[in-house]
C-alpha cells in the first residue's frame, strides 16, 4: 500500500492546524482572565496597570472593602473585609467592563 494518496490530505491537515486563533482575544482579555487577587492580611496594593492596558474610568468594589487609589503610581490601596467569601471588582473604561475575582 502506497501512501501518496494521503500526502495531499495530511498537508491541508497541518496548514489547517497552524492557523491563528478562532476567536479574537484582546491584551486585555487575556491579562484578566487567569489572574485572581487575593486579599492580603492588612493591606493590599493592586497595580491596575499589571491588569488592564486602558485608563479606567470608575471601579466597584465589594462591600466590605475600603480603596484608596494613589494616582502618581496608579496603585489601589485595599483594605478591610469582604462581607462575602468571594467577590468581583469592576474596572469600567472606555473599551469595556473588566471584572477581576
């Protein structure tokens, strides 16, 4: 048995399997996606720009926490408590909502 007849099908194979990416993930949706923040004892500082690449435009927090956002750095200052064990910060900017668990 020869195989040439399966040379062309195994080509078009492997170009087909070297292509980009079937869905468009943006810098941002895939800085977001697997990078959870935990909550330190005392304070905790989040350096948005180690998440998102746009200005963000406003946040929500869970309740519980308190933010300060030190502007020369671009770093949130957390502290306090969640009042549920798990919980979402929204970053809204001018591309979207990003919401960080």
């Amino acid at each position: 048995m020869t195989l040439k007849p399966f040379l062309p099908l195994s080509l078009a194979l492997l170009l087909a399997s070297c292509g980009g990416p079937s869905l468009p993930i943006g810098e941002e949706d895939a800085g977001l996606g697997f990078r959870p923040l935990q909550l330190q004892d005392g304070e905790t500082k989040l350096y948005v720009e180690d998440y998102l690449l746009s200005e963000v435009e406003s946040v929500e927090w869970p309740k519980g926490l308190t933010v300060r956002y030190q502007k020369d750095s671009a770093i949130y200052r957390i502290t306090g408590r969640m009042d549920a064990p798990l919980g979402t910060v929204t970053f809204h900017a001018a591309d979207g909502e990003y919401s960080l668990l």
